[in-house]
C-alpha cells in the first residue's frame, strides 16, 4: 500500500528532469530560498501600519517586525518589490544600513544578537504599489470604483508575494505567531483586514484607522486589505468548538442581496468541511466574507469574494455534471482553503499542490455531505475534463516556482483515488481530521503529508 501511496504522489514529479524550467535569476533564488539573511532569526510578529491612499495609488507606512534570534548573524534579509520602496529601518533608536538587491532588502544589524533574544525593527516605506492585472493570479492592489464612485481597493498577492505591497520575510516556510493591522483610510471609508477588528482610531481629520489582531499564525500572502463603503452585518455557527463567529462585509449597493444569501452559504459550508477536516482553525479570529472587486482568495479568516451572489463558478460548472451549480465556487473553494493553505502550509511554494490538490477535493467532499456519495464522485471525476497534463504538479524547489494548473483537478483525483484505494470512508474522514490537527498550524513538506497519508492507510 505505501508503494502505491508514494508512486502517486511521485507521479506529480516525473517529467520534471525535462519538463521544468532550466534556468532560474538571482532573484528567484532570493525568494524561494532560506538564505543565510533568513534563517538566522525567527519571525514572531508583524505591526503593518500604513496609510492607503486612493486619490494617488499610494501606500505609506511601516511594519514593525518582533523576531527571535536562533544564532548570531548580523545582516537580515526583508522583501520588497519595486515600484515601492524602503525609506529607513529603525532598532532601538539606531538608523540601520538598508542595501537593496532587486526585491530583496538586506539590512545590517548594528550589534550583533545574541542567541535566544528577542528584538525589533521597524522598517519604514511607502510609494505606488505594483497595480494588479488579473487578480488574484496576477496580483498587487485593484484600485477600483464601487457604482457608486466610491474607492474599491483590495490586495490579493498569491504567487507574486506578499513583498508587492508590504515589507516582510517573504518566504513560507516561517510565520508570524500573531499579527496586528492599522490601516488608515480616507474618511468615510472602511477598512477590512484578517482577524478581530480591535478598534477604530479616528483622527483630527475624519480619516480613520482601523487596528485588526490576529491571534494566529498566519502566512504572508494570506494578510489582506479590503478597503470601499463597506456594510457589517453577522451570524454565528454552532461548530464543534463552541460559537464561531461569522462577519459579512459587502459594498452598501448589494447590502440586500447578501444579507440572506452570506449567512446561509457560509453556514453549509462550514458544516461541510468541519465534519470531513474537523474544528475551524481560526475560531478565536473568527471567520469573514469580504466582498472584493475580483474572483476571490483564500485570505485567512478574512476570506474575499467576488462571484455576484450566484452559484458554480462564475455561473459555470467545472465539473460538467451538474452538481457545481448546487453550490457557490467562491465561498466553497476559498473556505475550505481555511483548513489547506492556512491551518496546513506548503512550506516551498513548489509544494503548492498541498493546498490546492485537497481544496480542489472539498469541493466533491462538499457535494457529498449535502447531496449524498454518488454526487460528490460524479462531481469529481467530471473535473478530470480540466486536467491538461501539460508539466509536473510539483514545482522546482528553491526558487519560488510552483507546478502545473493541473494540481487542482489531477491532485483531487489523485486523492479520491486514494480514497478508493483504502474503501473506508470513515478512516479516509479520520486522516482528513488528523492531518489538520497534526499539522495545525504549521509549515509542510510534500514528504511530510506522504508519510502521513501512508501511515492512515
């Protein structure tokens, strides 16, 4: 059985010798790699504070970064991606040295750490972010209008970093354990970021800065903005931890349309993926439905939406079997995204199929909870049609690039054939459960969930 398990999985690597790329830049390497800049110092926590401004596409602020020191060293690594820039970085009253390289900043410490200390520095920036093409898959910030003429601004920076719009340690492999998130905003406007929103500074001016804390660890691209005249309203689940918290935020102008149709989707939907994943990661940050000016991402406990209040995907099913207009994409696809991509964390962007071979197969798990086996099955195999089988699932580790398109579609037939393999639902449920509760809320390798999947079967 653990020969079948590896050769599946294998099977998403084999045409890599001659199907990957074969040359990478200095800058890829900067990115996708644990340089010695990285690996000296332990990321505890992130204070972003910045200032967006819609009339001039700018953002200015600074992030405070709280790292503990795993052995002496004194050059750390920070990411930022041009058009936006460093100003100055700041420790203990002291201006460090900051010399960039492309997109990576290295920053000369001025005395050397000891080993087991804890320390900050501030790092101040500001300028005209990177303008998202195609969000969410060519990200940045979307500077949009509501109908209304008001701003609709919101970040979304999966793939291309979270480094395209603030400064931080731009790799997966190591979180903050906690986060806090002041964003000022014109008067007027609100803004929406991950978490609990902790309070509401208002200054001389009328702007208004909104401070959310994260209780949790959380990846970088997951941190999010969501900016525009936002209405609140709410609902709680009764899930298997106790109440979960469940926020709406959506444009004044589809107040009525969301205002039944949130609370129900949202509600299915984590009865679904409790039952098959177990508890909601996140319940002390609660869960959100951002409305957003694109598609959609996964964006923790602050998860954005922009499918128009209608079911499949973009009123299309993906699978061809007629069970994908049952249910909102959207809402389905990004949430269950709470359990794989932030509770369970692809340590390399290369084992991107992690978060999207699992969440591509919530969608079918989905089905199956509320329409019974046969339709989870037939909604799964219909997805087989999108495979293109164009090059490895798995990336190139080490240099930020991710696998094929067809980690999605390939890697959830790969599970549910697994699934097939094992013939008992209810060891397959208890290996979805206890992979989320072995690896909550952590960073993972492929190898890691190979083994583990080995070892339920």
């Amino acid at each position: 059985m653990r020969i079948l398990i590896v050769s599946l999985v294998c099977l998403f690597a084999l045409a890599e010798a001659n199907a990957q790329r074969s040359s990478f830049t200095r800058q890829d390497t900067l990115r996708g790699t644990i340089t010695p800049e990285r690996a000296w110092w332990d990321l505890q926590h992130y204070h972003l504070h910045i200032f967006v401004n819609p009339d001039d596409s700018t953002i200015t602020g600074s992030n405070t970064i709280t790292y503990r020191v795993l052995k002496p060293h004194n050059r750390m690594q920070i990411d930022l991606q041009l058009p936006l820039r460093i100003d100055s970085v700041m420790q203990n009253g002291k201006r460090l040295l900051a010399t960039r390289d492309g997109n990576a900043w290295f920053i000369d410490i001025a005395d050397e750490p000891l080993a087991g200390s804890t320390d900050q520095v501030t790092v101040y920036y500001g300028g005209k972010p990177r303008i998202a093409r195609m969000p969410p898959w060519d990200g940045g910030i979307s500077w949009k209008k509501d109908k209304a003429g008001n701003p609709f601004v919101a970040s979304s920076c999966q793939g291309i970093g979270a480094s395209v719009w603030w400064p931080n340690k731009d790799h997966m492999y190591d979180e903050p354990d906690s986060m806090l998130i002041s964003v000022r905003v014109p008067p007027g406007l609100t803004n929406v970021s991950n978490g609990r929103l902790r309070r509401i500074e208002i200054h001389a001016d009328s702007s208004q800065t909104f401070h959310w804390a994260v209780q949790n660890p959380i990846n970088n691209y997951g941190v999010n903005i969501n900016i525009g005249d936002f209405v609140h309203f709410s609902d709680t689940f009764p899930g298997e931890k106790g109440s979960l918290s469940l926020d709406f935020w959506v444009l004044r102008q589809d107040f009525k349309r969301a205002k039944d149709y949130f609370p129900k989707e949202a509600t299915r939907t984590m009865a679904a993926f409790e039952h098959w994943f177990g508890p909601y990661p996140f319940y002390n940050d609660g869960y959100k439905l951002v409305q957003a000016p694109y598609l959609g991402m996964e964006h923790q406990s602050s998860v954005t939406y922009g499918n128009n209040f209608t079911y499949g995907y973009m009123g299309m099913d993906l699978s061809r079997s007629g069970w994908g207009m049952k249910f909102d994409f959207i809402i389905v696809h990004e949430s269950g995204h709470e359990w794989f991509a932030n509770n369970i964390t692809y340590r390399d962007i290369a084992d991107m199929w992690i978060h999207e071979s699992f969440t591509a197969y919530s969608e079918a798990l989905f089905v199956e909870f509320h329409y019974g086996k046969d339709a989870g099955s037939e909604y799964v195999t219909g997805t087989r049609a999108n495979v293109l089988n164009d090059k490895p699932i798995i990336g190139q580790y080490g240099v930020n690039h991710e696998g094929s398109g067809d980690m999605y579609y390939k890697g959830a037939n790969m599970l549910h054939t697994l699934r097939q393999v094992l013939d008992d639902d209810d060891r397959w449920r208890d290996m979805l459960r206890g992979m989320n509760e072995t690896f909550r809320h952590q960073t993972v390798t492929t190898g890691q969930i190979e083994q583990f999947i080995s070892k339920s079967f």
